[in-house]
C-alpha cells in the first residue's frame, strides 16, 4: 500500500449515500444540502439528495453512515525529494501518512532536500524536470505530488524559464532559497516565471536552517510572487505588524503552515478576515523539517484557526481544500461535479467535547479519517494516524 505507481482513476461507477455532512470546500456555500454523491471513471458526476441523483448500475456503494464527506485535504507547501522518503528526518512513507491524515494532492515547493542538490543553472532545470516527472509516474498512498520546483538561482535568463515551462515545469521552488535574495532580481525572474505559465512562491521571514536566508516584507512585495509562502514563518516570522502589513498591502495568496509560528498564523488569518479576503488564505505544512514531518499537519492547522482563531469548522475545510486548489490551478479540492473523486470522510473523534465533525474542529480536536479515496479508488479506511472516528464508512455493494 505505501508505494503506488499510478493505475489511472477507478473505472465504472462510485455512488457514497447516507452522507451525514457534505462539505463543499467553497467558502461561498461550504455545506451542501445532498447526501449522496456519484462519481464515474474516478470523477464527480453529481452531487445531490439521494431521490434526485441516479445511483443505478454501481460498480461500487460506500455507505458512509453518517459520516461527513470533504474534498481530499491539499497541502500546499511541502519538500519532497523522491519517492516516499525524506533525507530531511531520513523517513520513509511520510507521503503515505499524510493520505492517512486525509491529504489526497501535495504541492512541492522545492526538492530542497536532495543531498548534493545541483546549484548550477542546467543542474537545477534537470532536477526540476527530473522530479516533475517522478512523481507524475508514481504516487505513494496513491497521493498526487505535484513536484518539480527549481529554486532560482542568480545568471538564470529568460529563456531558462521558457525551457523549463515547455518541459512541463508549472511550479517555482521557494524564491529567497537560492542566491536570488534581492527584490528587484527576484522581481525579474518571477514576473519571466508568470508570463511563462509557472507559479511561483516565496520564502517569508527567517532562515529556515543554517544556509538559507531572511527575506523581509519590503522584498515579499517588490517581488510579488504568486504566493506568499509560509507569511507565518518557516519557522521564524517576520514581526506581526508586518505580516499583517504584507495581507494589507498585497493581494498574493496568504499561505500559513505548521512549521510556522502558530501566533502569527492566527493574526494573518485573523486580517484577512477583517478585510473580506478569507479566501486568499492557503494551507501546508512546510514539511518535511527540522521539526520532523507531520502527517495530521493540515488537520492540525484546520484546528488551530478554528478553535483557537474562531475559525468555523466549515471555513476551515474550505481553506484547506477549495482555497488552495483555486489558487494552485488545481482540478480537485470542490465537490461538485467535473472535479476528480479525491476525498477524506470524517467524523469526530471518539470522546471529543464536539458534538460533531465541525465542532471537533471548533473546540479544537482534531476529527478522525474514517476513509480516503483518491480518483474514486480507495486508499485506506480508518486512519492509523487520526484518533478514531465516531462512525466510519463501510463498502455495501459492488
Ligand atoms: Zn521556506
């Protein structure tokens, strides 16, 4: 189960009924009225009451019992390197164990970690190519990585950002990781990145490990890379007002992670709901790091902003899921129909004060994962990872 090379999407037709709690992942509407979900050939196909939906000719039923159903967690910010191990904490499976926390896609944010990574500009541009394609060929736990994010170095031209974009390259590793730690160069490469069709994201605050660098709010603005990663520090922040001045001031995707400070964290998210842009703020891990990997990371985050930020249940799915798929270009992170079948199922946690999923979230437990399934395939059922779920799902019918 731990190492997967990619089968394709489920073939024929998935129906989950008796869903207790359809969580959209849209900040605009985040529950749905609908208990019952259809997907074909690994992708939604409809949404609805169980009376209104044709749940005929199932090649497979999962009755979820009650539970609640969420599009697969995103996390937005990790360091794979390849395969499912980290040289980071020399760990195996740490991909594996996040779909056990419910994360069905990952977003790389530079293959930081390989020993001996190449600095020199044709070293990087095959790295990059090398770990895009890698991880487009295998998935552990079935988790798609969306890998092959070169960290920019100084001597790099337009051209090199042409080459990468035409290979398939879609992503730029942390800009402040490599020599390019001025404003007005970063500027340069990262405007030649977007013009090219490949997102990019910058370090924030202080040096992660001995060997990286500060990148402080004046050179997060005069970069003005797509996202501002980690705003809460990977781990050291930058002073709060600044953080609160960067939300303010720019209108970049507002990433907070777990490997950050968590203070910060809740005064960013904080901001950005003052001024009605809930929706720019993103979710990850910053994982694997000095502090180790975290498998229940996003979930963890999830908790965070809502029981101690006043974050509701609800909001906090949709930035974990909606939030991060919109602002990454990615298909899934919605349930609705189009979007691939990617999903956790959650319930609350055996003996937690909540009532239920949400308010497990509210009161600041984390839920349990009852299943996860990746392209209408399921991945695992009860998490080994999460405490238990209340209820979890159950295979009716094939
Ligand atoms: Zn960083």
């Amino acid at each position: 189960m731990a190492l997967d090379v990619t089968s394709g999407p489920m073939k024929g037709k998935l129906v989950i009924r008796n869903v207790g709690l359809m969580l959209s992942g849209d900040l605009a509407q985040p529950i749905l009225d609908a208990d019952t979900l259809v997907a074909v050939d690994g992708k939604i196909e409809a949404v609805g009451r169980a009376k209104d939906v044709d749940t005929s000719a199932a090649k497979q039923i999962i009755d979820a019992h009650g539970c609640a159903l969420a599009p697969g967690l995103i996390d937005s910010h990790v360091h794979p390197v390849f395969g499912d191990w980290t040289p980071r904490q020399t760990q195996l499976n740490w991909i594996d164990s996040f779909m056990h926390g419910g994360v069905t896609t990952m977003v790389s944010a530079g293959e930081v970690h390989l020993p001996g990574r190449p600095k020199d500009i044709v070293g990087l541009k095959a790295l990059a190519i090398t770990a895009q394609r890698a991880f487009d060929a295998f998935r552990p736990g079935g988790v798609k990585v969306l890998a092959g994010a070169p960290v920019i170095e100084k001597g790099m031209v337009e051209d090199d950002f042409r080459e990468l974009a035409a290979a398939g390259v879609g992503l730029l590793g942390e800009v402040g990781l490599g020599s390019v730690k001025a404003g007005a160069e970063a500027r340069q490469m990262v405007a030649w990145a977007r013009k090219h069709g490949i997102q990019s994201t910058i370090h924030t605050g202080g040096p992660s490990i001995p060997g990286s660098g500060l990148i402080d709010k004046d050179v997060v603005l005069e970069a003005d890379a797509d996202v501002i990663g980690h705003i809460n520090g990977g781990h050291t922040s930058l002073p709060e007002g600044h953080v609160c001045e960067l939300c303010e001031r720019s209108t970049r995707a507002i990433e907070l992670v777990h490997n950050g400070n968590e203070r910060v964290a809740l005064a960013a998210m904080k901001v950005a709901r003052e001024l009605g842009q809930l929706h720019r703020v993103i979710l990850g891990t910053d994982s694997p790091a000095g502090s180790g990997v975290q498998p229940l990371g996003i979930l963890r985050m999830m908790a965070l902003l809502s029981g101690l930020g006043g974050l509701s249940g609800a909001e906090a799915i949709c930035l974990a899921t909606g939030n991060t798929a919109r602002i990454r270009n990615l298909a899934g992170g919605l349930l609705e129909a189009g979007r691939p079948a990617d999903f956790v199922f959650l319930d609350k946690a055996q003996h937690s004060a909540g009532k239920d999923t949400l308010e497990c979230l509210e009161v600041g437990d984390l839920p349990g994962v009852g299943m996860v399934v990746i392209d209408g395939i399921i991945r695992a059922g009860r998490s080994r990872n999460t405490p238990p779920a209340e209820r979890v799902p159950e295979v009716v019918g094939h």
